[in-house]
C-alpha cells in the first residue's frame, strides 16, 4: 500500500516566501526605539521571482529531458511541473494581495 507523505514535506522548498517567517518581513524594533532593518522586502521578493524562475528551468529541463528519453522518470518530471506550478501561483498570490493593498491605500481619504 502506498503511503502518502503530509503536505508539509512536498511544500518545502517552493519560494523564500514559504522560508521566511513573518518577523523577516517586518524591522525590528530595539529598545533603545530606533528601528533595525534585515534584508528589504525588494529583496525578499526579487528572490522569491529567481527561485520561481528557478523551479521553472528545472520543469522544463524535466520534462525535456522525459520527451527525450534522458533518463527523466515520469514521476520526476511531474513533480518538478507541479512545484513550478505551485510556486507560480504564490507568486502570483502574492502578486495580487499587494495590488489588493496599493489600490486600498489609493482610495484612503486623509
């Protein structure tokens, strides 16, 4: 009988998102009051587009690879497809909750 390994396992290493705790994304504060900064969220973001690029190159070398008869298991290079894709759609998520939020802070009226 097949078993089937918790979500938790497969989702590991889809983007720096899903690496990076909430406390990342946001400074510090030290208490003398002055605000210490750790990686900027341009940053954060710029690498979680590379490690989606990244997930990307290695479905399509995948599945090229399976098309070519390289030694690529079926198994392999859908697993790799289905990790692209899921790591497409964070970004996209993500994407869209930070339009979401720069159209609310447009229609704010001060």
């Amino acid at each position: 009988m097949l078993s089937i390994a918790p979500i938790n396992t497969a989702l590991t290493g889809l983007t720096a998102a899903s690496k990076v705790g909430v406390a990342a994304l946001s400074p510090t504060i030290s208490p003398g009051g002055t605000s210490g900064q750790g990686a900027p969220f341009s940053d954060l973001l710029t690498d979680a587009v590379s490690q989606v690029d990244q997930l990307e190159s290695q479905a399509r070398s995948a599945v090229t690879g399976l098309m070519t008869g390289n030694g690529v298991d079926v198994h392999q290079a859908m697993i790799a497809t289905e990790k692209a894709d899921m790591s497409f759609e964070m970004a996209l998520a993500v994407r869209n909750k930070a339009v979401q939020a720069y159209q609310q802070v447009l229609g704010m009226q001060f």
